[in-house]
C-alpha cells in the first residue's frame, strides 16, 4: 500500500508543478520557487529535481540556464511547453505517470 500511495503522491506533484509553470509562463519558475510552493506538500530539493527531470523527459517542460557572473547568479528556470499546456487543457495524449 506504500509503494501505490507514494506512486499517486508523485503524479499529484507532477501535475501541481505543471500548473505553477503554466501560472508563471512565459516567464517560468526555479526549482527553488517550485520548492518553496509545494514545501507543505513534503517535496524535497532531490526530489524537485527528479519530478522536474521526468517532466523535462516527456516533453512538458523545458529548461534554460541563465547566469549573470558579475552578480554571482546561475540557475535553471523551467517553463511549462506547448505539448505541456495541451496536457493540462486535455487536448494532448493520456500520459501516465501525471495527475491533473
């Protein structure tokens, strides 16, 4: 019974994330702007990075690397695609493994 709670609590997350990217599109969001909205939800750095990795993988999001050296800033900020609003308006194809 673990494994299928943890399984459903994965695709919950997964479609929670989609969600805040679409909200914050074009601009997109940092993990650590993800983290800090579903911290309540219990979803840690190492675990961000794994939903986020899965989400890249099918297509739903893309990521960019962004820096300004002389400010000392580098991060990734993640922004939800085409194919990924499709999804979440239900006009795409069923993808397992995401909740909406």
């Amino acid at each position: 019974m673990g494994d299928m709670v943890k399984l459903a609590e994965k695709e919950i997350m997964r479609g929670e994330i989609l969600r805040l990217c679409r909200e914050a599109a074009p601009v997109g969001c940092s993990p650590q702007v993800l983290g800090a909205a579903l911290r309540k939800a219990g979803l840690g750095a190492e675990e961000m990075d794994k939903e986020l990795f899965y989400l890249k993988a099918k297509g739903l999001l893309q990521r960019e690397h962004t820096e300004n050296r002389r400010l000392g800033i580098s991060r990734d900020i993640y922004s939800i695609t085409a194919a990924g609003v499709d999804y979440l308006d239900g006009n795409g194809p069923d993808l397992p493994g995401i909740e909406v």
